[in-house]
C-alpha cells in the first residue's frame, strides 16, 4: 500500500530521518514505535505530503509518486490525523468534515448531502458521530472520530494516526481500538504512531521501530513482546516491571480525615476522603480522570484556599489543614504536579532558576542579610539536580521552554527530591516521558521510598500505579470506593471500581 | 548573543519609525534629512541640548521602571501620572509645611514624602487587585482623574498665593531645593532645570536591576509575573506580590515629584506633567522591561522631545508634531514586534524554533 524507501530528511544540523525504509502492506494495522524524537512523525509527515524529504522516493500501491502537498497524499487516498486536532471548535461536525472539500457547486453548500455520507459512513464504521453536533460540545474522544471521519469523507484508503491514544481516557482508547479494528475488516490501512508497548502489541499485525532517525526493527506483532521492543527502542535492555522489595513501613506521616473540597459553584470534587501514608510506602490512587484527584492532590499540597476544605490533614501530629504552600513545603512535603506547565515551572524562567522554586527565600539560596540570591549556590543547585537526574541538555542558562516535555518533568521530579521531602505528592509522574525516562523515574521513585519518604501516587496509567503501589485507593466520583492489594488485584476488579464505584 | 536580540527588535522600531517620518516630511514639502539633522544636532549639542535633554529623560526614566516593576509581575500601572502628581504634592507639601526645618533634614522628608504619595497611590490599585480580583487597568486609570482633581482642589483652595493667577502653590522652603547639576559640571549653565534627581533616576535604575534579578523578593515578584499559578505552588503569595509590585511601582512614579517640586519649579505646579507616566509605559515598552533598556529610551524620549522645538522653528512646514508622530510610530511598531511574537504577556527571547 504504502512504502517509503531510503527517505532521508535533515532540519538544519539534526538528521531527523536517515534512510528510512517502511513497508506498510494492505488491508493492516501498522505500527510505528519509537521514542520521542524518534523520527516516527517526521516520516509519516513526508508520507502525507507535508514535508519534502531530501532524499528517497514514496511508492504508493507500487508505483512512485511525487507527493509535494497533502493535497497530493489526499488524492492518493492517504489521510492523516494529527496529535493536535485541527477543527474549527464553533462549527458543526459537518462544517468541519466539508472544509476544505465543500460539496455543491458554485456559492451553494450541499450540506445535506454531505450530512448523508456522514451518517452513512458513521453507520458503516460505528463511529456514532452526529453530523449536526457542535465540536465544542463534544468529548476528545468524539472529536478523535471526527478527525477520522474527515480522513473517511475524502476517500482516504490509509489512515495515519499521530499518538492517537495520547489524549484519550482507557476505556475510551478501548472504544477507540474496536473502530480501529472495524476499518481494517472494511479494507482500510491503518498506520499508528505511539509510544507505548501495550497498545502496539493489543492493535497492530506488524511493527517498525525506530531509534535515533533510523529504523532498526521490523517485526511481526504476534512474534515479539514488549521487552523486545522496548530494548529496540531504547538501545539497551530495560525493566518493565518495576523491581521493588516489600515495603519497610513506619508510623503515618500524612492522616486525612474526612477531608471534603468545595469549590466554586458549590460543587464537590472531594468528598469525605479519609487515608493514610505510612512513612516508607507508596499509597497510589487509582480512578479515572476528573475523579477528584487533580483537587485532593492539590488539597493537600496547600494550594486551595482553607475556606474550600472541610476536615483534617495532618502531617505526623501537626494539623496543616488552614496552612499555605509555604508552610508545608517547609514542613517537607513536596510536590509533583499534575499539569508542569501550569503548575510544575516557570517556563520563560532559566534552568537555574527554575530548580530553586519553592526553597528560593531560604538558606543556602539565599545569602548576604537574608535578601540576596546566592548565584553560586544557585548554580550549584541546578548543576547536582540537571547531572542527577539526566536533564538534557544540562545548560542551567536555557530557558525551561527549550526543554522537551520528558526532560521537564526529570527537571521537576529533581527539584522535589531535593529538598530531601518527608511526604511527596505524584500526579502523572510519566506522562509524555520517554520509556527510558520511565524506568529512571520509577527507580527513583521506588529509591525514596526506600529511604524512609512516605510517597501518595496518583496516576490515570493503571499499570503504573498497581506496579508502583504498595496499597492502591480507587476513587469514583470524589470518594475512596475501596482498597485493593496491588499484588494480586486483577485489572477488571480496579477497573470496575474506576468505572461503576462499587 | 542575547543582548544583540534584545535589542534588534527596539532598534528596528525606531529605524523604520524614522523612515515613515521621514516620508511624511517629505510629503509635507521639508527635507527630511535637514530636519532630522535639527533634531538630533539641538538635542544632543553641548551644554544646553544635552542638558536639557537629560532633564527631560529624568522623569521618563522614573515612570519607565514604574511600568518596568509592575509589568515584570505581569500588571499594567497605567497609573504612574496619577502617582507622580500625588508624590509631587506630597513632597511640595512637606517642603511648603516643614520650610524652616535644615535642609539636611528637610532634603530626605521630602523625598520620603514623594515615595510614600507614589506608593500609596499606587497601592490601592493593588490591594484592590488583591482583595477583590478588580482590574488594575481600570482601578489605575480612575485614580489619574481622581489625583488630578483633588490636587487642582488643594491647589487651587488651600496652597495657593491668594490673588496668583497661575494654579500653582507657594514655594517651598529654599532648604527643599536640591542643587542643579550646573553646579558641578564646568561648562554646564545652572538656568538649565537639569539636577540631582536625574542622578537618582540612574541609581534607582541600578536598584531596580539588583532588586528584581538578584534578591528573594524579586524573584517572588518575576515568578508571579511569568506563572501565578507556579509561584502559588513554589509558596509564593501572589496576592502580596501584587501589592508590593504596585506600591514600588508608584513609589518610583512618585519620585517624579523630586525632580520636579526640588529641582526645577520649587512649588507644585498644577497639570506639570506632560503624560510622563503614559509615556512612561512606551518607555519600559521599547526598553524591553529593562532597567538599561528603560535609559537608553528614556534618552531616545527626551531627545525627541527637546529636539523637536528647533525643527518647528526652523523649517517651512514641518511643525514639532512630528515628534508625536515619530512616538507614536515608535509605539506602533513595537506594539506590531509584540503581536508578532505572540501574546502580550510574552516578553522574553525570541521564541527558539523547534526542531
């Protein structure tokens, strides 16, 4: 269907594709694997026409073909969907699937007729999209279909899916995968750029990886596994599983009772939770996104007013309850934030001085009378906290923007470990990193809580959180609805808690 | 590297600023380049160009680092006018009041009295902010008109020379009047209004500088400015920051009155100001919101300004408006550099292009 010989591509100095060789054969699920970085993107870009490669050609059912727009790739029959949707957010579903393709002729739309083929096409892939919707209105599930079918409307024979799963919640990647499977029965080709082994190995029929712009696996899905693919990816053997000894647990450094969140509007997020960390475990959350978690965790790390919160936190015997940020992090609760750009960093703010948020008024940051910014120190600082936990580039002057997103987060995960914390607060702590990154984070991770730090996880991968767990919570609806044992709770029994609460 | 980005985008502001003001000369009937040579040849001749050039900077450069401290903790002051007049009256006031007092006791109360009018002035703006979430935008621009009327008030009912017609007080006491620089510099008359303040102006420049970039506070108030939301996570009080940045903001507006009330008129003068504090705001704009930046426009300000009056006086057509023009041409097109490189609020490097 579609196979790209010896495509090479350079953006000034950076060799993002060197002769890349991918095959993808009719009627499959093709997947592309790499890490960030990769060249998985840039390569199936030059497919759809949106960049030119320096070198190579594209053969499309056999024959070459010059593809210079994705106009070109279009008439091909090739559609693309990208990370980021590109729909018009305050038109109807239809309106959006037309653009760029308008039926009727001359001033007059046919938007009728176009309504049909949409619904025809819905039917006939079970996409249950309504052509009249408003796209605002709709999920980011829903809008994903939207994207497809826009890929559908205009005749598109190969479907290439950029990271598609990314933004999705598991139940709806589930939903997700079935349409995916449906269109390869109809005959389409699907070609799926992602990350992440599990979905690779549960979608495609066959796999390319790539490493460093190049392809170095090509293989068939029901022949390999994930450790295969993770060492192809990464270059180097690498843990899936979280290795880990029983956990040495002491006395309760964190008690919550009956803690409930109010927030604007009178809405609770948080209900009556009660829990405990002992020092020296990792307690995880489990639950779908928007369950409450984002305002427990931020509850507790101080940053909601204390007339949003009804209840007790405790820090050993200290009640913290009506406490700000400053006091509890001085107290030596740290923080990983669920959203680093909004939260986690100060994005126009340089390497250095992003690494002494939060301890920037203290000694030793702080010299000469008490006012005083150390720059030695400073620099110190970001130095141990860039080399100890791999931040690269480990240029203390860059700004945080310049960073990638996997390398922001090690830059906030070093920064927290730092201050030696007695009580460390994860929210997402891998989302958008690199498998690599993942394992590193995960050791560290399990490394404080070896050293005696009392560790609450929240994490919508539930892999992670029953790897890393010592004792899983499941929250529904802003309750604790249950505990489980990590160790031996199956997937389906969390799952059912997430989803139903009982 | 960076300083070579910093400064080409401000450079390329007033250059093509320039050019279009050049056309239009030469649309009205002058040579451009004669007129330009006017401009720049009064303005920066010695004694009495320069001199009257850095008087003229002295308070842009105040108004310039006022906008400069409450933008870099991400708010709008466009109320440095208002809390100039306040600060000038303030220390009018003290010299008016406290006239018979040493001048080496006299001298610093009157500039406290200039700070504290600025600052309190530009306060309230921010605990409103901070209290109640109102805008500064607005809450600044109503007390302009607020200040501006009370002072005509006081002026006009209290410290005015009965029978005077011109809305101005009764002078201070000579041991209020900081000396000129004439006094120092060989060369350079002593009728020019240029005085110490503008030495002041150039140390609190330097004190803006080490303040936001190399102290706690400052951190604080840039963390805010960039991210509330990270600075709240880092436990930082935003709600603090905000008012600390409007009281030193309005406290360095304020400091206009010193130059003004002790160095120049020696009484208050009703309606002195001419915009200093919106020009203020192009100030700090085209000095990319720093402490240098703030000087070098500052001067590009003033010399506009004194360079301006000999280009009315000696060409055909060509009237000192077009000093209005090239300002707001200026303006434009760094408010233009501003829209190219993304909202408002982003005032850092050049956005790094990714590979």
């Amino acid at each position: 269907m579609l196979e790209l010989r010896n495509i090479t591509k350079r953006f000034g100095n950076v060799l993002a594709n060197d002769k890349v060789n991918i095959v993808v054969k009719p009627g499959t699920i093709h997947a592309i694997v790499g890490e960030n970085g990769a060249g998985k993107s840039t390569a199936m870009r030059i497919a759809y026409g949106f960049y030119k490669a320096d070198e190579g050609e594209i053969l499309v059912d056999g024959h070459v073909h010059d593809i210079e727009t994705p106009h070109d790739a279009i008439a091909l029959g090739i559609g693309m969907v990208h990370q980021h949707f590109m729909l018009v957010d305050t038109m109807t579903v239809a309106e959006n699937i037309v653009l760029g393709a308008e039926p009727g002729s001359g001033i007059a739309l046919d938007l009728v007729q176009a309504s049909f083929e949409i619904r025809r096409l819905s039917e006939e892939f079970k996409l249950a999209v309504n052509p009249g919707s408003v796209i605002e209105r709709l999920s980011v599930g829903q809008q994903q279909r939207v994207e497809l079918m826009k890929a559908l409307y205009r005749h598109a024979r190969l479907l290439i899916l950029d990271e598609p799963t990314a933004v999705l919640t598991p139940q709806e990647v589930e939903e997700f995968f079935s349409i995916l499977r449906r269109m390869r029965e109809q005959g389409k080709t699907v070609v799926i750029i992602t990350h992440k082994l599990t979905e690779v190995l549960a979608i495609s029929d066959e796999v390319t990886v790539m490493r460093d712009g190049r392809v170095v696996g090509r293989l068939q899905t029901k022949e390999t596994n994930a450790t295969e693919l993770a060492r192809l990816m990464v270059g180097r053997e690498v843990l899936l599983r979280v290795e880990k000894t029983p956990a040495k647990t002491g006395s309760a450094e964190l008690s919550v009772r009956n803690l409930s969140v109010t927030v604007r509007g009178g809405a609770k997020p948080v209900k009556d939770v009660s829990l405990e960390v002992r020092k020296g475990e990792i307690l995880g959350i489990a639950g779908v996104e928007g369950n409450g978690q984002t305002e427990l965790m931020e509850a507790l790390a101080g940053l909601l007013s204390p007339s949003q919160l009804s209840g007790e936190i405790r820090i050993e015997d200290r009640d913290i309850t009506q406490e700000g940020a400053r006091l509890r992090r001085e107290l030596g609760i740290a923080h990983i934030p669920e959203d680093r750009h909004r939260r986690g960093l100060l994005l126009e703010f340089d390497l250095a001085e992003n690494s002494i948020l939060g301890v920037h008024y203290r000694h030793p940051i702080v010299a000469y009378a008490g006012t005083f910014l150390d720059n030695g120190a400073i620099r110190r600082r970001a130095k141990e906290i860039l080399e100890g936990f791999d931040v690269r580039p480990a240029n203390p002057d860059l700004p945080a923007r310049a960073l990638s997103g996997g390398n922001q987060q090690k830059l906030i995960i070093g920064r927290e470990f730092k201050v030696d914390p007695k009580l460390l607060l994860v929210v997402q702590p891998t989302r958008g990193v690199d498998i690599g990154a993942i394992e590193f984070i995960h050791r560290k991770l399990v490394g404080l809580r070896d050293s005696g730090c009392a560790v609450l996880l929240v994490s919508a991968e539930l892999e992670e959180v029953m790897s890393l767990s010592d004792r899983l919570l499941i929250i529904h609806e802003g309750r604790i609805v249950g505990e489980v044992d990590p160790k031996v709770a199956t997937i389906e029994e969390i799952g059912l808690l997430m989803t139903r609460g009982h | 590297m960076i300083l070579l980005r910093e400064l080409l985008f401000p450079l390329i502001a007033v250059v093509a600023a320039f050019i279009v003001g050049g056309i239009l000369i030469l649309v009205i009937g002058d040579n451009p380049l004669q007129a330009y040579g006017l401009l720049f040849g009064s303005a920066l001749s010695w004694p009495v160009g320069i001199g009257y050039t850095l008087f003229y900077a002295t308070p842009l450069i105040f108004t310039g680092l006022a906008v400069l401290v409450a933008f870099r903790c991400g708010l709008l002051n466009i109320g440095a006018e208002g809390q100039l007049y306040i600060g000038a009256f303030a220390t009018a006031w003290v010299g008016i009041t406290l006239a018979n007092l040493s001048p080496w006791l006299l001298i610093p109360l009157c500039f406290i009295a200039a700070i504290l009018g600025g600052g309190v002035w530009g306060a309230i703006p921010g605990v409103l902010k901070a209290r109640f979430g109102s805008h500064e935008v607005i809450n600044t621009i109503m007390l302009n008109f607020i200040a501006v009327a009370l002072l005509s008030y006081f002026t006009q009912y209290h410290y005015k020379t009965p029978g005077d017609p011109i809305m101005q007080t009764v002078p201070i006491g000579e041991g209020a009047h900081i000396a000129r620089l004439g006094r120092f510099i060989p060369g350079l008359p002593e009728f020019i209004p240029l005085n110490l303040a503008f030495v002041l102006a150039l140390i609190c420049c330097g004190l803006v500088y080490l303040f936001l970039w190399r102290t706690k506070w400052g951190y604080e108030l840039r963390a805010t400015g960039t991210n509330p939301s990270a600075a709240e996570y880092g436990g930082i009080s935003v709600r603090k920051q905000i008012i600390v940045a409007m009281t030193i903001s309005g406290a360095l507006a304020g400091m206009v009155g010193i130059n003004e009330v002790l160095g120049y008129r020696y009484r208050y003068y009703d309606g002195f100001s001419d915009n200093y504090g919106f020009t203020g705001i192009a100030v700090a704009l085209l000095g990319r919101n720093h402490p240098v930046g703030v000087i070098i426009s500052a001067l590009l300000f003033a010399i506009l300004q004194r360079g301006g009056i000999p280009v009315d006086a000696f060409t055909e057509h060509v009237t000192k408006d077009i000093v209005q023009v090239l300002q707001g041409t200026i303006i434009l097109f760094v408010a233009a550099e501003a829209f190219f490189r993304g909202p408002f609020a982003k005032f850092g490097l050049l956005n790094r292009s990714k590979v």
